[in-house]
C-alpha cells in the first residue's frame, strides 16, 4: 500500500504554523511579540574567559596526547563516571 497524501493529518501539522508574528498597531508605533531571556541565560551565551584557556589548554594537550599514543585513561573510572550520570540524571 502506497500513501501519497496525509491530507493534513501529520504530528508536525501544528507546527508549520506559517503566520508572522502577529502585531499591533497602537498611535505610531507598531508592536511585535518579544521573547526575553533571564539573566543565567543570558550568562551561559558569554564565553567564560577565566575558565576557556585552562581549559583550552588541557585540551590541546589531551589532543597531542591522544595524536601521540600516549592517552590511556583509567576505564574503571570512566565506568563509574557514567553509570553516575546515568543513575543521577
């Protein structure tokens, strides 16, 4: 059996909302919907600069260790690792 239409039957139906935003016009001025974001949001979009070059830094060498042969991380730790993550979520 060959279906060649969902006749505007689909889970993503709703969202292929194609209408702008929808506007106001109040006196001169024209209104539009907004969105803002908290403050934390808005600090997790700025680069951490006092942590991303120690950390940039540990990861280069990771890198030229992994390039030269010479990572070898301790599997039983990286087990318990993520059997924690999973556990806690």
């Amino acid at each position: 059996m060959k279906v060649t239409s969902d006749n505007g039957f689909s889970p993503l139906a709703p969202l292929r909302n194609t209408r702008p935003s929808q506007t106001t016009q109040v006196g001169d001025v024209e209104k539009a919907d907004k969105v803002e974001f908290s403050a934390v949001l808005q600090g997790i979009r700025q680069p951490q600069t006092t942590e991303s070059s120690s950390r940039s830094e540990k990861v280069e060498s990771l890198k030229a260790d992994i390039a030269d042969g010479n990572y070898h991380p301790d599997l039983k730790q990286v087990a318990v690792s993520f059997l924690k993550a999973f556990i806690t979520g």
